[in-house]
C-alpha cells in the first residue's frame, strides 16, 4: 500500500494531514508536496523486485498517493522508453544523447502521469468533478481520465489552442471552455467556476499530486540507465512540474539507497518569447516575473508566470544547472531533425530541449562525453496543424 505520510509546505514547513483533501498553503502561496515514509518503505520495498512488475508508473505505487489499488484509475500510462539517439547527437554536437519519449503515453504526452496520480487520489477523497486551465495536452488528459473515473471535467484553455486539444476534450465528454488570451487568463476562468460550483481544480501544482505521476519519470529514468543517473537532464519548462518532480523522484531514491550519490545537473528550456525561468534565473532571482506578450509555438511553453516558481529556481541552483532560451525556428529545425535521423515524432517542445543541446556544447557548458537526456514531452503528432 501507499508509504503517503503527509503533506509539507516547501516554504514554511508545515505539515498537512495526507488524508484531506489539500490545494496549496495559502500563507506560503505555495504548492504543496507529498512526503512518504521512506523509512519504512526502504525496509519493506526490493528496487529490483518493484521495477520488475508491469511497465507503468503504478508499479511505484507505494511511492504514489492513492492508498487503495482499486481506486487506481488507469489507461496504462508510464513505462515510456529512454533512447539513444547517437545520430541526432552527432548533428547536435554531442556524443552521448538519450531521449524520454513520453509521446508513447496514453494520451500522447507527459500530462497522462500526472492526471492519472491526481484524479485517482482526489477521486479517492469523494471528488465528483473537476475544472483545470491548460495550454492543451492537460486538458485532453483530465478529459480522458475523468471520464475513465466516470467523472465529470470543465477544461479551459486560450481559443489558439492546438485543434487536437480541443478535439480530444470534446470527444471524452468533457466542458471545453475557449477563452480569449494565455493559460493565465484560462486560469482565472476556471478559478472562477471552482469557486462557484464546488468542483476541485487541478491547477498545475495547485494539488499536490500531477507532480507524484510526474515524478515517476525520474525513477523510470534511473531505472533504464541501470539505476545510474545521466549527467545532465533538460528539460522544456512551462509550468515545471516534471523539473521538479524529477528531482524529487531523485532525492527520493537516495533517501532509499536506489542509487548513488552521483546528481545530474538539471536545465530548464524556454522560449525566446516566453522565458520568464531564464530571466529570473539569470538574475539571481526568487520568484519569476510575469511574461507580458508571451509567444511562442510550443504551446506548452507560452506560461507567463509558473505558480512554483521558487521550486525551479531552486532545482536549477541545487543542481548546478542552467536555463536558456530557444526561438521557435530552432525548435522546428530540431523537429525535423529528430525524424529524419532517428525516427521520433518529438513535440516542439521535446524540440525545445533538443535544440539547447548545439549551444550549450559550444559554451564548454556541456563535457565531452557526458551522458545528456532531453525530455521529449508528447508526440508531435497531436500538433499537426
């Protein structure tokens, strides 16, 4: 069963009871984070034995919120592959490249972990409903879960949406409400309906558990490597929540003894039109300033302001990593390329990642002979218009 403890402020520290059903710490403005009891499970859980069960992120499930198996609700989401692409490296201008391909997940992208983890656990708390704002894939992830649980979902997101996204929310049967500007401006829409009507919102790290299935990539990650971590792990960044759930899953298999002491350095990837990560991180900052005119064709990128963060920033300087930017012209180039050298459907954001690769080689930032995975976050097949 579930080793859920509690939940804790990252910010002032506080614990809140696991069992309730939880936003954020309000005093702290802040996501909260689920916290386990890794004492315990590191006596009661075999590394080897758990990555031996079936492929999906569920076989963390003592790692993972929902405290009866049944309640799982699941369309087989997780054990995506970690690939070498040694000609993409080439062209690139590095010698050792992996890719997360999370395209391969139900729903075509990353979004599938975390509304898996999410409605599972809210369901199991007596929620009957849901709204969420979205750039896109979240919101055909909440449609496709919610009506997998046989609830119900209100989806908002700006009206320049990516056609697939909005299809894949009507066709499940959920509220798709089209609203005029950013995620932001969605934001404040669907805050407004949860306020009136009662149905819980999924806010990306406005519920502590999207980032429990997203962190599940930090320990497929370990797994695939031979329970070994890659050097360097970059990451196309909007609102974050695989950056920081990945470290978390790292921190996590440390405290278990899963791996060693050995940490990558993590870097956030944004677009030139919307870097509002970079600019503090450049700065020396705590906390982003709003993106005003965001654009950017990775629409998973175009968030002007991410609610956590202070836990990016904080990823990026524990690590010693970095952030950059990228233009949309080079993540169609790095599109292209990933096809025609290795075969994979990269979304312009998994491009994002990749297209960083060129200028970090070219600073010294990257050694000779480091091992680099790039997250690939969906398929860009759901973005062909």
């Amino acid at each position: 069963m579930s080793q859920l403890h509690h939940l804790e402020c990252p910010e002032c520290g506080r614990s809140r009871p696991a069992d309730a059903l939880s936003t954020v710490c309000e005093p702290c403005d802040s996501p909260l984070l689920a916290r386990y009891d890794l004492d315990r499970a590191k006596t009661e859980l075999d590394r080897d034995a758990t990555a031996g069960l079936p492929a999906t992120m569920w076989r963390w499930r003592e790692l993972l919120p929902v405290r009866d198996p049944s309640r799982i609700v699941s369309l087989g989401e997780g054990g995506t592959p970690t690939l070498e692409a040694p000609r993409l490296a080439a062209r690139l201008g590095v010698r050792r490249l992996f890719i997360k391909d999370e395209g391969r997940n139900p729903t075509g992208t990353f979004k599938s972990r975390g509304m898996a983890a999410a409605v599972s656990r809210a369901a199991e708390l007596g929620v009957k409903g849901f709204v969420v704002p979205t750039a896109g894939n979240a919101g055909g992830a909440l449609a496709a879960y919610a009506a997998r649980a046989g609830l119900s979902a209100h989806v908002f997101m700006p009206d320049d949406a990516p056609p697939a996204n909005r299809l894949e929310v009507e066709r499940a049967g959920a509220g798709l409400h089209l609203v005029k500007g950013l995620i932001s401006d969605a934001g404040r829409e669907a805050a407004r309906m949860a306020r009136e009507t009662g149905l819980f919102d999924v806010s990306t790290l406005k519920e502590p558990y999207r980032l429990e299935g997203k962190k599940t990539m930090g320990f497929e990650i370990a797994l695939d490597l031979g329970w070994t971590l890659p050097d360097v792990i970059v990451y196309p960044t909007g609102g974050g929540t695989g950056l920081i759930g990945i470290w978390k899953a790292i921190d996590e298999m440390s405290r278990l003894g899963w791996i060693g002491s050995e940490r990558p350095r993590m870097v956030a990837v944004q677009a030139e039109g919307c870097a509002p990560v970079v600019r503090a991180f450049r700065g020396g900052l705590d906390r982003c300033e709003f993106a005003a005119g965001a654009r950017t064709l990775a629409a998973g990128l175009r968030v002007p302001k991410p609610y956590a963060d202070r836990l990016i920033l904080r990823t990026l300087r524990e690590s010693g990593g970095t952030a950059l930017t990228v233009t949309d012209e080079e993540m169609i180039r790095t599109r292209e390329a990933a096809a025609a050298c290795e075969g994979l459907q990269v979304c312009l954001e998994g491009a994002a990642a990749l297209a960083a690769l060129p200028p970090l080689a070219a600073s010294g930032w990257l050694r000779p002979g480091e091992r680099i995975l790039c997250l690939n976050t969906g398929t860009s097949l759901k973005d062909l218009a």
